[in-house]
C-alpha cells in the first residue's frame, strides 16, 4: 500500500501528449527524423483552456506548432471528437482527472475522446502506419484540436474497416462502459433484466445494444418529456425491451410488468442518482447490483437501508478512467474493442444519435470558438440525446 | 436461478421448533423415547405473540407443553437468551424473517438467541449429552421461553468451558455479526482502519475488540450525550483507537487525526444510515466498502455520486440471518464460533454491557410478561449500550 506507484496513463498521456510538439530539448538523443506527409501542417487549432469555469468564458483557440516526428512519436490527423458530459466537467474544473496547465501552449487542451488518422511515422515506430486510425490510449491527452503529435505506445490502433470514423471516435467511452458495467459487476445470462435509467443517453443506447446483442432484457427509465412516444419508438428500435418514465416506475402495473420480462432483476445502471435511482431499487430482485456511473440529477444516491440488508443490494461506481488505468498491462481492453467494433460492422452496435459540428483548420479562429460554445451549449443541455461530435476538415 | 430450493434453515427451524414439542402425530414412526432429567419439567412459560405491535400491546405468556424426547430430538433448559434489535423489529412486524403464527401454540415464540442446557436427550442422537450447552442453528425459533425440545440437528453444541452463559448467550448475533463484517469485505491487514458508527451498540463493542485482538485500528462514532467522557472511556477500555461524535466527524481536524491513525480507512461500519453514513463517506479512502447492518435513525443511506464514481466506493448489506442461510453445509460456522470463543476464554471479547432480567418459570404470569414488558422498553429505548437478557433459573 505505501509503494510508490507510477502515474496512470491517462496522467502519463496528460503529461506527455498535449503539448510534447512544442517542447524542444537541444539535449535531446533522439534525432527527429520523420517521413513527411504531403497534408502535414507545420500548426494546428486547438481548443484550449487555462482556468476553470464556463466554457464561454474560458474556451480559446490557439494555434499550436506540429513539429516533424521523432523516432517514437506519430503526427495525426483528428477525423472527430465527442463532447462528453465529462469533458465539460473538466472545464468547469469539477472532474477528478484534471490535465495539468502547460504555459508553453496556453493551458490545456480540452476533449478526452476522438480518433485520428497517422498522417507522419518515425523511424523507429513499428506496427503504425500512414492512413491507420488510432485512438488515445488514455483521457486526457485533449482531443478538441485537429492535429496532433503522439508517443507511438500512447495511440492504440483500430481495425477500422467497415467502421465509420463517428462510431471510432465515440467507443472508447460510452459503448466500453456499458460494455464494462454488463460484464463485470454480475454474471448475467441470456434472459436476465437489466434495469437503466438515463436510458437515451450515449451509454444508455449502448446498453440496450449491447442487451440486445447479447440476449438480456432491459427496461430503461427515461424523463417525462414532449416527444417521449417519438424517444420510446427510437429506444424500441435500438432494441429496448421496456421504455418507462421515472413516474411510470413507481407504480404497481409496472412493477408487474418488470416481473413478467425474466428472472428478478439483477443489474441496475444508474447516470441520475436521487429518486431514479431509488426508484430503480424497488424494482430489484435480491442479490442485485447498482452500477453508478452518473448524476445527472446532481442529487446523490438515496437507498432504503432494509434494501441493502435484507434484499442483499450492493452499490458499486464505475469509472471507464480508472478501469483503464487498472488494465493498461493487459490484454482486456484490446478484446473489448475488438468484440464492440464487430458488434459495430454487423449494425448491433450503431452511432450514437448526434450531430456534426465541422471544425475546420482553415476557418478564422473566432468562426471556430463560436463554433465550439454552441456545440458544447448542446452537449450540455439537460438530458439531451444527441452526442456532439467536432468533425475536423 | 430457477431451480426450487429448499427452505432455509431459519424457516425450517421455525417450521420445526417451535411448536414440534406439542405437534401430536400418532401415526408417527419414530418411538417417544427419552431418558428423563430429574428437573424435566412438563409445561414452561414462553413469551408468545399472536399478532404485530407494541410489545406491551400483543406480548402474552403461555405455558406450553414439553412433551418427552423422540429418538431424534433434545429437551433444553434455556439459560439466558438476550433482547436484540431484530427481535423487536420481529414483534412489530417489520422484520422479514416472520416465525409464522402456530394457533397450537397461540402463535410464535419471541426471540432468535440465546444459549441453552440440554437436560434429556432422545436415544438415536449423538454427540450431544445431558448438560451440554447449546445454541439453536438458526433464528426464527423462538428462544423467549425456559425449556424447549429441538431436532437434535437445529442445535450447535458450544465448547463451553471457561465461558459465561452471557457471552454464550449472545454470541451468534452481536460477535458473529462484527466478524464476519471485518473479514468479508476486504482483505484487511494489521495496522489498517476500520470506521463504524453506532460504536456501543452490541455489534460495535464486538467490533472494537476484534478489531484489537486482529490489529486493526478503529474510529468510532457515537452521537453526542450527557456521559460522552464515561462511554468514551469505556471504549477506550475495550480497545477502541478514537472514539468521536458524529459532529466531530464533521470536522477537518478530525479528519487529519483519522489519516494519521493509518492507512486510508477502506471498511465502513454501518448501522445508522442517514448523514451518519455520509459523514463515515468522507473519512474513506478510495477503493473503500460501506457495509451497512442496520438503520437506527430510520433514514436512508445517502451517498455522493462523485465518491462511488471517482473514489470506487461500494456499498453492501449484511445481515447475519442471510449468512447463516448460506453457508448451512459448510464449516465456516464452526470455525468462526470456535474463533471468538477462543478470543471470550482470553478476555479479549468481553461480555457485552447488559441488565439482567430474571425469568422464573415459577413466577405469576402477570409478573412474567411485566418484567418482559420492562425489559423490551429498555432493551428499544434510543441508542442504549446495554443489552438486556433474559436469564432463566
């Protein structure tokens, strides 16, 4: 417990990747040599930050040199980015995992998901090639810029064929934690219930694909709202079993209805916290699981005490960060990615529904920051089902 | 998960014991054979309730009959049989474990513990003889009452020597409860921390002392009361670490002395629920488990999004009816009973604080249920550190 530990790789990635481009070390040993792409600019928009707060008021554009690759580093090319609800938390400087301000590039990049296109290889990098996609290894390396240098080991590249570049830029988060939260936390099998509330949120539409693909029932609590035959008809046709409102869940007729989908529930994934998730206890069999992995409603997670002793309920948090970090030295998430992007080319796993928000290298930095607060605008706006995605030009 | 299974040993011994000794099947295979015990008495007094309430409103004495031994069965003299939170939660109704109501009998006998002598044994049991202490396998039996005749096979013989019928008496629930909660729920090493609330109740005595005896630390809430300084110092006493008031609990400086205590605290006790459970978030370190065991303020359990989220906080019931259910077929029963008796033979599990309330089964009915009424109003009056018991002469 008191050996000293090295950082995870998403600080790693933090420390090395936002701003290795602009760090220039005459001492250096490496000679930078590189194979120059004919698209190679030598600098690159970013969306940066150096203080917490609204994104409004913090949010610049900076352009940022590209410096040749080295032996180990690869120059990309971002194809797109999300904006995940966990990205605006790190603006607002209430995430835990905070990219450290570098005063050479104006603070830190924003963005912790997106996939790129190896534009520039060095010499001594093996298994990456020029037109390879690849991902960040880890969060926080800023993916809102479109361009960017990468130790080679700190990329991960996709199987891209027959995967379009949103469902690559958008699977290392939303579809890995629901793949995580219905694998790790009970051994479901086919015909088991799984009970999810936020249930037209990215994460959520990849639980009921995932369900779906894998033979277990969901019933998927979502808001009151005006369109919501419009959102059940979309959840059904991802392949949601039950769509209720959070009022629909506390009657009896419904309670019933659960019962008649399978065994007891034993898996309930929780992104509101407050009455959802209390609401989503009473509907569990003994013996279940509470997965929280969000709170939307920013109240916390209220459980009845008799639930915890005498249904045996245990409460757990899931955190995709931190699962990475804990299985950066195996072999896992690699077979993670691997079964969801063959879910992903036999359209059992699709894109989130989004919209593109085009961010292009050309275009006046102003056109670009404005750009960027109504995109984040969207992303943030209640429980909204439309992911965000800056495409890069 | 579809597979029937048979009902638990705490229904099957409610099904059985409680009123098997006046149960008359004359088509019954096995021979009514016994060997008389001089004090063998043929009727005894228990502590019958036919209805749920207020224990002054529905608790009744009857005398019952005890029949002579069968081949299979064992008549005790019970010796002292305590009054625990369950129990009163059992009497209102509240309780999931109902001992149904047998008109026979005039309904179920009160109580789950308690430590008895056998005083006759059938002629096809073995292992167990005249004078043997012995403890019902399972709650639900009913153990308010001065003679009983169990199957031979719902009772644990006790290896009694140099213990006290108190620590006898009371150990499966209180003692076995802090046990399996310190052992259960991580790995915990020497020199680690454990944090409970409710620290004088009869679990968080037993907790303290196992707590020294395997060389964990502790940090014990109790709420704030007119004798702080005496009970402080009886924990102290017991080897309690720190002993601190919820508000306490509260505080940073607290919070630092906690931290210098050891490692991050990774086990929560909890028997409270509300802020109390919350406050004991706070003082966890990462990776950490909140087990709750009971719900004194009747408020919910209320955790922090961000602390299951980020700090991979889970949350557990436990409940010692459900552990004893389980593991029924294996030895984990016996080795823990046999490990804390060790540790009452070498003082280091005390008795708990008690009040005895002499139960004689030759006093008035009317003397016999007001003293149980007393008894009960004490043993449910707030957070009161003594246990009360019943000892029968």
């Amino acid at each position: 417990m008191m050996i000293p530990r090295p950082p995870p790789p998403s600080l790693r990635v933090a420390l090395r990747a936002g701003w290795s481009s602009i760090v220039v070390s005459p001492s250096s040993c490496i000679p930078a040599t590189h194979r120059a792409h004919s698209s190679s600019p030598t600098t690159y928009p970013a969306l940066v930050y150096d203080k917490y707060g609204r994104h409004d008021e913090i949010l610049k554009v900076a352009h940022l040199p590209l410096p040749p690759v080295s032996a180990t580093t690869v120059n990309v090319k971002f194809l797109a980015s999300p904006i995940n609800p966990a990205d605006i938390n790190q603006l607002q400087g209430t995430y835990p995992l905070k990219p450290p301000f570098n005063p050479t590039i104006g603070g830190a990049i924003g963005g912790n998901e997106g996939v790129a296109e190896v534009i520039s290889v060095g010499d001594g990098v093996r298994g990456i090639h020029v037109g390879d996609w690849v991902i960040p290894v880890a969060s926080g390396s800023g993916t809102w810029r479109t361009h960017a240098q990468y130790e080679a080991e700190d990329v991960l590249k996709l199987e891209s064929e027959g995967v379009s570049k949103i469902i690559a830029a958008t699977i290392s988060v939303n579809p890995s934690t629901a793949y995580r939260m219905l694998k790790d936390f009970d051994n479901l099998q086919p015909g088991d219930v799984v009970i999810q509330n936020g249930a037209n949120s990215g994460v959520g539409q990849s639980v009921i694909q995932l369900a779906k693909a894998w033979g277990f029932r969901t019933v998927n609590i979502v808001r009151q709202r005006p369109d919501l035959d419009e959102l059940k008809h979309q959840l059904h046709a991802l392949g949601a079993d039950m769509v209720i409102t959070e009022e629909d869940a506390r009657r009896t007729d419904v309670a019933a209805q659960v019962k008649q989908l399978g065994p007891p529930p034993r898996l309930a994934l929780n992104c509101v916290g407050g009455k959802s998730a209390t609401n989503m206890v009473r509907l569990l069999g003994h013996d279940a699981h509470l997965v929280t992995y969000g709170g939307m409603s920013k109240e916390p997670v209220t459980l009845p005490t008799s639930a915890f002793i005498f249904k045996n309920l245990s409460a757990h948090g899931f955190w995709m960060t931190r699962w990475y970090d804990a299985h950066s030295h195996d072999d896992q998430r690699a077979r993670m990615l691997s079964a969801l992007l063959a879910l992903a080319r036999t359209a059992r796993l699709r894109e989130p529904w989004h919209d593109l928000n085009s961010f292009r290298a050309e275009d006046p930095v102003d056109r670009l920051r404005e750009l960027a607060v109504t995109a984040i605008d969207k992303a943030g706006r209640g429980f909204g089902s439309r992911k965000q995605i800056f495409e890069f030009e």
